[in-house]
C-alpha cells in the first residue's frame, strides 16, 4: 500500500473517559493499528503517558463530558490537529448502585449528566463536521443494563437505555454518520449502597437469565448503521 493511501485509510479517533479501563485500551489498541486518537479524561497522567509512546499520532485532553467549555475545546483542538474527526466514542460513564430510597439527587442526576447529556452534546459538536464530509462513526458505549436493569441499578440503567433509544432517534434520519450501541460485559468497581450488597448477587443471576430472552444480534451486542 502507497504511503498516500495509508495516510487516506488513517482513521481519528476522539474517545472519551480514555484514563482508564476500557476507553484507555481501546485507545491502546487504535493506536497500534495505526490511527490517531484523540483521549479526553478528567485526569492526564496514564493518557499522556500512552500519548508520548505515540508521537504525532496521539494527543491527551482535559475532558469533563459535563463542561460545555472543554467539549468544546477536545472537539476543536481534535479538528485542529487531525483535520476533522472520524470516530467519535462516547465512553464516559459513571455508576452508582443502590435503592432508589437511598441515592441522593445529586448522584443520580450526575449519572445522567455523564451517561446521557454528556454523549449527547458531544454527538451534536461533531456531527456538523460528519456530515461535511459525509462519512464518520459515532459510538455510544451502553451496557447491557439499559436492557434489563437490577433493582440496586436503577437510575443507571435509566441512563443507558436513554442513551439507546436516543442512538436510534438521532440517527435514523442523519446519514453522515453511522451509530453503534454497543451493551458489553465490562467488569466495574461502582459506589455501592447497603442494599446493594444484600441484593446484588441474587439479582446479578436473574438479570442473566431475564438476558436469555432477548434476541441478540451480533454478538453480546449491536450496531445499527444509517446509510451515508
């Protein structure tokens, strides 16, 4: 392959909550296939530290997903050093587990800031440029509980399936982007109430049976692709 049509076939990658787990090694893994990736976070160290190994093929952000100002600023800074975006992956996520009676409101309502309002500003920064081009990929990183929820998981769960049924809403007319929603099994250490401890296992092996009766398409599971 010639030098020009690699650098056409090199894909930019804006990936949020990238400081760790699996935001961090999914910009691990782009990078060794020879993309650029743009990793925004709340903390630089492990992103700067995966940057230096990847010298003007990688840049680390300060990224709050719920800061207007540094969304704005990772979406222009990414556009300005790659000349325009091509994936856009909405990882940041938080999670609290508890009774719906036990959590405060500023916990819940920061879930959803994260979870869903913050993919979704993000989603609309870089559409515009998507569609410019006519061509461009956003993921938004669900979970399977935005299918069936635990009851010590609730507002989470809220959260994610907002984020799936907003995927298909927003895309189903746009056709410079294609949108995947991707629910996996990710291993998570979250904040976790009294009443999550006494239930959670028990519901932990219902929730996988209840999954038993969902169809599944491609795998654990989907992507929904818009036409360009």
């Amino acid at each position: 392959m010639s030098q020009e049509n690699k650098n056409r076939n090199t894909k930019t990658w804006l990936i949020t909550g990238a400081s760790s787990g699996l935001g961090y090694a999914l910009a691990k893994y782009v990078l060794e296939k020879g993309d650029r990736v743009v990793m925004g976070a709340r903390t630089l160290d492990s992103m700067a530290a995966l940057a230096e190994r990847h010298p003007g093929r990688a840049l680390a952000v300060r990224l709050d997903v719920t800061n207007a100002e540094q969304r704005v600023a990772a979406v222009r800074e990414t556009e300005g050093c790659f000349e325009g975006i091509d994936v856009l992956v909405n990882n940041a996520g938080i999670d609290f587990l508890g009774a719906i009676e036990e959590q405060d409101e500023r916990d819940y309502r920061a879930q959803f800031e994260v979870n869903f309002f913050g993919a979704v500003a993000l989603l609309r920064l870089v559409l515009p440029g998507m569609r410019g081009r006519k061509q461009g990929t956003i993921i938004n990183m669900s979970s399977m509980d935005g299918i069936a929820s635990l009851p010590v998981n609730g507002y989470y769960s809220a959260s994610k399936f907002a984020s799936r049924r907003f995927d298909g809403v927003a895309m189903a007319r746009d056709r410079a982007a294609r949108s995947a929603c991707l629910p996996r099994r990710t291993r998570l250490l979250p904040h976790r109430s009294r009443a999550a401890d006494q239930v959670l296992g028990e519901n932990h092996r219902r929730l996988q049976r209840n999954l038993g009766r969902f169809p599944r398409r491609g795998g654990e599971g989907h992507a929904r692709h818009v036409p360009r």
